[in-house]
C-alpha cells in the first residue's frame, strides 16, 4: 500500500504525516507540488503547514500547482485524499470539499488537545472509528474557522457531509463546531485537527489520531 | 550621485565624516585612518562603524568573556565559542548545536516584527553550522505585568515569537516568562533554536580556496535595519530620541523556510566550502567575518546584489539587515548545481563575488572600487576596552536588608492566602496564554514541552535518543549578587534538565545588561560572568557560545543584570522521560534536598511585601550535581513517575504545579521539611539543590538517595481533588487552578475577546 505525502514550498508536517503513514502500515511516498507525477499512489495526503507562507489566502496558491490539478482529477475517479490543516484549505480552494477557513474567531494562533467527534464513520478515512466516537488530537492553525453559506451548511448536514466536529469547546469559531468534512462519495476528507500528531503515546496527547490512516488502508483494499 | 571611491578618498583626507552619528569614538576613527593609511569612504565607514558596535564587537565584555573559552572543552565539544554557535557531541555519531541570542531593543520599538526577527536570526545561525533546526525556545521579560506599556509589548512580542516559529515548522518546547518594573522601557527577548546534525556534517564560516565564488542567496536586500546594529543594539532609549521604527528589520519566515529546505539540501549534497548568514551588519559582517576566518582575501562586486530598492546606495547596502539571506563559498565547479537546488527551492542565489589570494576584503561598485580593507580589521580585531568596574554602592544596603524581617504569615489562612497569591502572581501564574499561540508538535519528536520543566525533543526514531534543554535566568538574585545569581541560574536550569531524566552536557547564554560605560554595570557583568564560569568549571560543563546584549536601559536605570543560561543534556532514551505532573493517586511524594530558610529574591518577598533584599540562596553545586545524577538515575530506573524542580516560590509552586498539571492532588505534611517544622519556610523558602518526586516505590528511591547522600523527606501521598497540608491549608484544586490560570487572561485578554490585541506584521497566521 502506498500513501503519497505532497510537499508544497512551506510544507511542515509532511514528514509527520509521513511517519503516521508509515506506523499504520503503508508505505509513505514523497510527493513534490510542482511535478505532474502522483507515482501511481493508492491515497494522497495533503498535510499541515504554510504553502506558499499563506501569501493571497491560505492554499490558494497551492490549489493551483501542477501536482494538485492532478489530485483533483484523480479524486474524481475514488482517489482517497485527506487533507489537513493546511491541506484542508488546499482541498476547500481546489474546489473538492465545500466551505472555506478564515482568521480565527479571537485571531491568535491556537494550539491544544482537543476533543472530536467522530459525525461520519463510513468514509475512506474513519471507518476504523466508532460513530459519535469522541478522541482527542491536536489543533494548533491560525485560520481554521470553517465558514459556509447557511444555504449550503443546511444542504452539508442534510447530506451528513459533517465528518468530524469540535466537542468541550470550539478552538477558533468554526459554523457548527464544525471541524472536518467529506466528499459527497466519503472518499475526500479534509479536517483542521491534526491527527497525525495523536500516532504515539510518547510525543502525542494519544493514539487517536491513528486511525484515520489505518482506516483509508481497508478502504483501498476493499475499493 | 557620486560615489566614494578609494581613489577619491586618498585624495581628500580632510573631508568630514559622520563617524560620531555611527556611533564611533574619535580615537576610534583614527585608528581606522591609521589602519588605511587614508581616510576612510563612506562604504568602509559604515562597514568599521557597524562591525566596531558593541553589539558586533563585543567590545566590552570581551576581555570578560575569555573566562569561558579558558574552560577545559571536556569530552563533548565539536566546537566551541567563536563559531555561529557552539557543537556538542550527543552519542551514536549525533552532534547538536544551540545558542540563544537577544533581540531585546528591535522587539520594544516594533514588538511583533522585533521578536519574529529575533527567532529568525537565532535559526540562522543554528543552520549556518550545518544542522537541521529542530526546536525553539524563548525568554521573555516585561515590565510590570498591568503595567499599560507591558500590554502593548507583550502581545506583539509573542504573537511575533510564534508567527515566526510557527510557519517555520519548529515546535516551541519552553522558556520563560517573566515580569519586573525594571524593563518597563527595556523587555528583554531572548531566542533559542537548537539543531541536529551528524558529526561529518559540521560547517564553519571561513572563505577558503582562490577562485572559489561567493553566492548571496535568499531575499533581496532592502533598505530595513540599516544602522539597526550601531544606532539599536548599541544606544540606550531615552525620551528625546527620534523614532527609530525604521530601523527594525521585517521578517519573512516562508523565505526562512525554503532557505532551510534549500541549506540542507546543499549540505548533503557537499555544495559549499564556507557559510555565514547575514544578521547583524549584513553584508559587511558576512564578508568580512568569512575573508577573515580563511586563508585568503575577497572580492565582491556590491552592485551584483539583489536589491528590494534600487535606490540604495552602496554603504546602505553593505549596512541593511535585511531578513533571510546567506553567504556561501562555493568551488566554481559546484555553482551551477548549487544554483539549480536553489531554483528547486525558489531561493533566490547571485555569484557576488569570488575568494582571492590576497588578504584584503574589496568590493567595487559599477567597475570602481569603493573598499579595500584588511578583513580582520573589520571582523576580529576590532577596539577592546578594560571598562571601568565599581561594585555598585547601593549593594552593601540592599544586602543588609534582610527579608528576614518580613511580616511573615502565621495562621493557617494566612499561609494558604500566601501561597495563593504566589501562584497567582503574573510570574506564577499559568503560561497557557502564552504556549497555546506557539506550535508545540511540528516535526512529531516533541516529548516534552512547557510546563514541564525542560523541553525534550527525541532525534532519532530508531534509537530513541534524544536531548533536553532548559532556558533560566533569575535577575533578583542576580542584582542581590551577580557572581552566586549567575551560579544559581546556572543551577536552575542545570536541575531544570536532570529532572526529565537527561544527563547536562552544556551551557550556552545569553547575558542581558546595562550600559558597559556604567562602572558599576561592568561589575555586574564581570561578576555574573566569572560566577557563571567557575560555576561550569565545577560542575564540568563546557560554555559553547552565547551572546550579550549590553545598553539595556533607560535613561541612567539600568535592568536587573540579566543572566540567562541554557543548559543542554541528553537523554539516552527519552521513553524513561520524567514529566513534572502527578497522574495518579496512591503516590509517595517525597523532597530530595535539603531546605533551609532562604528568602532574598524570592518570589514570596517579591508577591507578599514587593521587597527585594538581603542575600540570595546559598550555591552549593556539589549539591546540585549529586542531586542531578541521583535524578537521571531514578529516571533511568523507572523508579519515579513524576520529577518537578523547586525554584521560584519554592515548594509551594513546585507542589501546586504538579497538581495542576493533570489534576492529582495530594495529602501532604510539612513537619519534617525543615529542623524546626515552620510550614512557612518549607513552603516559601527558595534552597537550591532541591526537587519533589513521586515514587510508587519510596523505598527503592530512599535507599538510592540516601547511597548518593540527598536528604529524604517524605511529603504525603497523591490524590484526591485537592492540596491537603496539614497544619497549613486543604487547597480544592478548583480554586487553585482558578486563581493559577485566571492571571494572564484576566491582564492580556481571553483569547475569545482577544479583538484588541491583534499584532502589527502581515506575517501569516494559519
């Protein structure tokens, strides 16, 4: 199995997103945004950081490098994609996911453990949960106030399209605690929480994070 | 326009030069003629002028300073003091570098972008010594904390230190936060970065090999920070001063990041010959610092530099403080492929340049040549001055003034008052506001952070090996004695370490003071440093580099000498770590150390009464290295769960904290603490030497202690929702955490109605 890891200029987490990758079983596969080459992966991450220093708006720059058109055509045809942070507000510029991320309600960057619910447990990155399953991962960005119209949060709800959301306190003013959602298809998720950094008991708050890479290994095999 | 050219120069002798607004002596500017044999141009005025600084020059302290270098380097040193920052030795072929340095007058004119630029210049330097920058830290001081001034600074200065950290993808694994009307008009900032590399990866800053290129790379150089080095760093703010906004560097930390990526790609693959960033003086430092540090002369030719604005002349240039770039030297068969990783990479690189075989530095602008200078001149043999010393004539007083004096709290509910108000103070009180604005988890090897009481970081995945690291600097002892206040931080900060479990291995610092033309300063200064030194000396730690940072005043007040030490240890294992906090209950709390009634410069004096005097704590560092090896012991072990270091507001902080950490409290006795059982002294008293540990085996840790020879005292058990003394107070830990966290929030603003605190800078915040 093998899980590609986009490095866009001002990627930071890649390497972590690549060490969860590794933990839960697959093989990482380093990715570079500027060559149209997805190097025939089973599943792509789009992990944390500052693409392109957030210059314009945060992953709007990297919405549009070459590898990315890429991703968007593959996760068309079922690719699992999992955008986070950073990567979520790639996905969301890109047009994959619905809904946008602003400035933090209290404009400071925030990092915390914080609690999640688990809304969707049937996509290609949380069917190894629970559904309604509480965890607790990190959340540390600046702009992770997820915003949509109130037309289309009534029609994301309605569909389930809520794949994850904030709970014992909402870190940055997100609509609806609203902290990740999925594809119509549940192949494409995006989330602000980073549970790539909740894969081991001595550098995470928990291990919660893990399965979100354990869970899109079933859904290739079974895709 | 035109411009000053040697040829001119040598032909007009008498023309008047602006040597004293750039901040030069008269007898330094002859020795500059003298060492020309003509007066100087424009360009070589303001490359002397800047590089002469205090802050460049270290002209002050270096005959003080020496003391370190005449440690004996012990088994660990790669490199030692001279270099960007020093290397150590960390086992299994691992060498790491750190060094703390100050930014503390660019972060009180323009506090965001004055921090962000502090972290920036640090992980330069960090970088330039070939290694990967895996962690930061910071020290911060302010003025008094409700102070209308301190909201101002503070803020920015933060929001700064993690906007830069941040989008660089460097977790922040701890510091310090502290308070004291002394820096009202002077906070002081200082920025640690700490890397990682293997042994045969070390680089040095030196130009060698004829015909070699030099390559600036990195940002365009703009007219930012010029003259931030001599008129900044090195003059003391006072009322009538201009604004000097203009002068502080703006940072870019994407740029910093590709140039990471960029570096370190051009280290493995053996690109580079030499390397130097640009910091302070820019261009005139890199140059000059790397012709002197070889064999050879250099060459560049100033108009090939990049420029932000065109409209800067070349002195300006030479001058400019501009953010994110290097110097490389680079053989001219490796430049293309060094220029293609930088394409990669979107790093801007320019051949300015080449290594000559003759040994002056010359650079010409558009074909003329507008300096031709003697490099070590400029970089290394700049004026050294024997400052005047006098020990300060309020010492005597301030000594006499015993807090033993002090109205001290008898009744049960007065001592718990008191040890509310001592966590609660700004100093005591929870640093969450703080941390939660900084990334504690980028990069995944973060196994501590604050409020654990050193930051460890693992290095290798494999093999588990790791490396801890502590920042302290306590003023108030070191302005009752700055020879044992230096000792003592250097304690702190050593214990800070060995309580996680990690074995010391060195010592960097970062000594903030007041103005070096202040006899009494030098003898601060002098005395911190000489304490500082023989203190390592004992304890068998080299010093691997550090920085000062002098003029830290206003008007004629200076701040409390400043010294502020970071001690780095190893961890053969980070999975044995010792965390601070209590987890569970059933526990045995035990003291290890002995405690004895010591209160000058303690925070008890300083929250209760406002009161500084008398004399600090006693050093006793054969104390502090038997209770450090008994700690990396225990936590080798695996015979105690919780490890939490007794320093300001003695064991009361200390117990409270690790209550807090994760809700545990705990039944405790106080009787046996000290000969007479007073719970005031066992609570407040701030003894060096000294830590509470938690054990589910007290009897295995009792024997090791008592082998080692630490005295033993046992507190209590864990448990329970509350901090029960007997004798003294039941403290809910509701109440306790309420009071403890509710001090930032209530001074800074929640984050939740934060809308007032937005930071200057257009530094991105995702």
């Amino acid at each position: 199995m093998r899980i590609g890891v986009i490095t866009f200029p001002g990627s930071l987490d890649d390497v972590d997103a690549a060490r969860a990758v590794r933990l839960a079983g697959a093989d990482p596969v380093v990715l570079w945004h500027a060559e149209h080459d997805l190097k025939a992966v089973d599943a792509v991450v789009l992990p944390g950081g500052f693409s392109y220093g957030d210059y314009l708006r945060a992953g709007a720059i990297a919405a549009r490098s070459p590898l990315v058109q890429d991703v968007v055509q593959a996760a068309r045809s079922g690719l699992p994609v999992l955008g986070i942070c950073n990567g979520f507000q790639v996905l969301c510029e890109a047009g994959l996911l619905p809904g946008a991320l602003t400035r933090n309600s209290h404009l400071h960057f925030r990092n915390r453990d914080q609690r999640l619910r688990i809304e969707r447990a049937d996509t290609a990155w949380t069917h190894a949960y629970a559904p309604g399953q509480e965890i607790v991962v990190p959340v540390k960005n600046g702009e992770g106030r997820y915003v949509a119209a109130p037309a289309d949060l009534e029609r994301l709800e309605g569909e389930g399209r809520v794949a994850v959301r904030y709970v014992g306190g909402n870190p940055n003013g997100s609509l609806r605690d609203i902290a990740g959602v999925t594809s119509a298809d549940g192949r494409v998720v995006g989330l602000m929480p980073h549970p790539e950094h909740a894969v081991e008991e001595l550098t995470g708050p928990s291990t919660d994070g893990l399965g979100f890479f354990t869970s899109v290994l079933k859904a290739v095999v079974s895709a | 326009m035109s411009v000053d050219t040697v040829e001119v120069a040598a032909k007009t002798p008498d023309d008047e030069q602006p040597w004293a607004e750039l901040g030069l002596r008269s007898d330094e500017y002859a020795r500059i003629r003298d060492i020309l044999g003509r007066r100087p141009t424009t360009a070589e005025l303001a490359m002397y002028s800047v590089m002469w600084s205090e802050h460049c020059s270290y002209k002050s302290s270096k005959v003080h300073l020496r003391r370190f270098g005449d440690l004996p380097r012990g088994e660990h040193l790669l490199v030692g003091i001279g270099e960007n920052a020093g290397v150590v030795d960390v086992g299994d072929g691992y060498a790491v570098t750190f060094k703390v340095e100050s930014h503390n007058h660019p972060s009180y004119v323009e506090p965001y972008q004055g921090a962000a630029t502090g972290v920036g210049g640090i992980v330069r330097d960090i970088l330039t010594m070939g290694a990967r920058p895996v962690a930061v830290m910071d020290s911060l001081r302010f003025g008094r904390a409700e102070a209308p001034d301190t909201a101002r600074v503070l803020p920015g200065v933060v929001a700064g230190v993690g906007g830069y950290g941040n989008c660089l993808g460097l977790p922040n694994i701890g510091g310090e936060l502290l308070f004291d009307a002394c820096y009202a008009g002077n906070p002081l900032v200082n920025a640690l970065c700490v890397g990682v590399m293997r042994h045969e990866d070390v680089r040095l800053a030196k130009a060698e090999g004829v015909g070699n290129k030099v390559v600036l790379f990195g940002a365009r150089t703009g007219g930012d920070g010029i003259g931030g080095v001599s008129v900044l760093a090195s003059e003391t703010f006072d009322e009538q001063g201009p604004a000097k906004r203009p002068s502080v560097q703006v940072g870019d930390p994407f740029t910093e990041k590709l140039l990471i990526e960029a570096c370190l790609e051009i280290f493995a693959a053996d690109l580079v010959t030499g390397i130097q960033d640009l910091g302070g003086a820019g261009l005139s430092c890199a140059t000059s610092e790397l012709a002197s540090a070889g064999a050879g002369g250099m060459h560049v030719d100033l108009d090939r530099v990049p420029l932000r604005d065109s409209t800067l002349t070349p002195a300006e240039i030479l001058m400019s403080e501009s953010q994110e770039r290097m110097c490389a030297i680079v053989e001219p068969g490796k430049v293309e492929q060094f220029l293609a990783v930088c394409r990669k990479w979107d790093v801007l690189a320019t051949v300015i340049g080449e290594v000559t075989d003759g040994d002056r530095l010359t650079v010409d602008w558009h074909g003329e040549r507008i300096v031709d200078v003697p490099p070590r001149t400029v970089a290394h043999e700049g004026p050294v001055y024997e400052r005047p010393m006098q020990r300060p004539a309020d010492l005597d007083d301030l000594q006499a003034d015993d807090p033993a004096a002090l109205p001290r709290p008898q009744r049960p509910e007065e001592l718990a008052a008191h040890w509310l108000a001592v966590v609660a103070s700004p100093d005591g009180a929870d640093k969450t506001w703080v941390t939660e604005q900084y990334d504690r988890y980028v990069r995944g090897n973060t196994v501590l952070a604050q409020p654990d009481d050193a930051g460890v970081v693992r290095i290798d995945e494999d093999t588990h090996r790791g490396i801890a690291l502590s920042l302290d600097g306590n003023a108030r002892f070191a302005r009752l004695d700055p020879y044992a206040g230096a000792q003592l931080n250097l304690a702190e900060a050593y214990r800070n370490v060995a309580v996680t479990g990690a074995r010391p291995l060195a010592v960097t610092n970062c000594l903030n003071f007041g103005s070096p033309e202040e006899p009494e300063v030098m003898w601060q200064f002098a005395e911190a440093v000489r304490g500082l030194a023989d203190a390592c000396r004992d304890l068998g730690l080299p010093v691997t580099g550090g920085n000062v940072s002098l003029y830290n005043q206003t008007g004629d007040v200076a701040i409390n000498p400043t010294p502020v030490i970071g001690v780095l240890g190893v961890h053969d294992d980070v999975r044995t770590r010792v965390p601070a906090g209590w987890r569970a209950g059933g526990e045995t709390v035990l003291l290890l150390g002995r405690t004895r009634p010591e209160f000058g410069g303690s925070a008890w004096a300083s929250v209760a009464h406002g009161h500084l005097g008398g004399r600090p704590p006693v050093v006793d560092l054969e104390a502090e290295r038997v209770l450090g090896e008994l700690l990396g012991a225990l936590g080798r072990e695996g015979l105690v769960t919780s490890a939490h270091d007794l320093a300001d507001g003695g064991l009361a902080q200390a117990l409270a904290e690790s209550a807090l950490r994760y809700g545990t409290g705990a039944r405790l006795g106080l009787g046996s603490v000290t000969a007479d059982g007073d719970p005031f002294t066992a609570l407040f008293s701030e003894s060096g030497a000294r830590a509470v540990v938690t054990t589910t085996d007290p009897e295995a840790v009792r024997t090791t202690a008592e082998w080692a020879g630490v005295t033993v005292t046992e507190l209590g058990t864990t448990g329970g929702d509350a901090l029960a003394v007997d004798g003294v107070a039941e403290l809910p830990l509701t109440e306790l955490r309420a009071a403890w966290t509710a001090t930032l929030p209530a001074l800074f603003g929640t984050p939740e109605a934060g809308v007032g605190t937005v930071p200057a800078g257009a530094v991105p915040t995702s």
